[in-house]
C-alpha cells in the first residue's frame, strides 16, 4: 500500500470511497467545498493506493481555535476507507502518515471529531483537557485534540471555528 498526496485525477474516486464509507454523500461534498476554499492544504488530502487502486482518504484542513487569542490548528475530516479494505491498518496509515506530514509543516495540533475508541491510539485525548470546546453538541469523548509539539496546547482553550462549509453539508 502506498499513501501519497491526492492529486485531481484522483477527486472521482475520492468522492466514491467517501459516499461507500459513511453511505452518504455529506462527506464527499464537503471534501470538495474544502478543496475550493482558503482553509485546505493539499499536502494533507492523502489517498492510500493499492494496486494503482484508491483505498482510503483522509483530509486535514485549517480551523480555528478562539479564547483569549486566536489559534491555527487543524482538523481531521473526514477519514474514509473502502469498504474492502477496512479493519486491514488502512486508517491507521493514513492517520500516521498525515499526521507525520502536519508536523513537517509546522503546524502544532490536530482536532478531531471521532470515534473514542479509535483516535487515542495515536495520542488524541478529551479536547477538553486543554478546555477547547466544540462549536456544536456531541458527547464529550468524541471531541478530541493531539498536541503535535508537546505542550502547545497549554492555555490555548477556546471555541474551535470550522470553516463554513462545515455547517452546508
């Protein structure tokens, strides 16, 4: 398997494997609304490839955290893995690699709205812990946050602020 950078000759099936994955288009209609605005970042739309295949999608793209100041950091969404190939490390790839990838670029920290089993094995903790609050209702060990430069999170509590494009899909 080989993760890599999405390119455009991939977007058809990035847009396949998301509406299989969620059994929705939501998702996939949000990933092309990100691509088109000011908070994506084309060195974090990764696909997983197999067999010159696509497999898997994950996509980070900037938000904000707003307390006392204004803070960058990122989001993780979605994360999207065929059908076929799940439960098979797939996901945890492309979280391991993007993540790597984000440091690289220097950004701090990661948000992610997930499955609470799922994301601590790669180090997201409660968003919580770092009072960083959701801007809509969902079960507080679903909200999550990793320190990518241990300790920048310390006094950067605030109201994470998605991009539009979040709240149309």
């Amino acid at each position: 398997m080989k993760i890599r950078q999405e390119t455009p000759q991939d977007f058809k099936s990035v847009y396949g494997i998301n509406h299989l994955a969620f059994e929705l288009e939501g998702e996939s209609q949000l990933i092309e609304k990100i691509r088109k605005g000011n908070s994506f970042v084309p060195e974090l739309s990764l696909v997983a490839e197999q067999d010159e295949k696509i497999i898997g999608h994950i996509l980070f793209s900037k938000i904000k955290i707003i307390g006392e100041s204004t803070y960058s950091s990122l989001a993780l969404a979605p994360m999207s893995v065929h059908p076929d190939f799940q439960k098979k490390g797939t996901g945890s790839k492309l979280v391991t690699i993007g993540l790597q990838i984000a440091r690289n670029l220097k950004f701090e920290h990661v948000i992610v709205l997930g499955h609470k089993n799922y994301y601590p094995k790669f180090g997201f903790q409660k968003a919580s812990k770092w009072k960083i609050r959701c801007p809509f209702e969902v079960p507080e060990d679903h909200f999550m946050a990793i320190e990518l430069v241990e300790g920048c999170l310390e006094n950067k509590g605030g109201l994470v602020e998605y991009p539009p494009v979040f709240y149309e899909i």
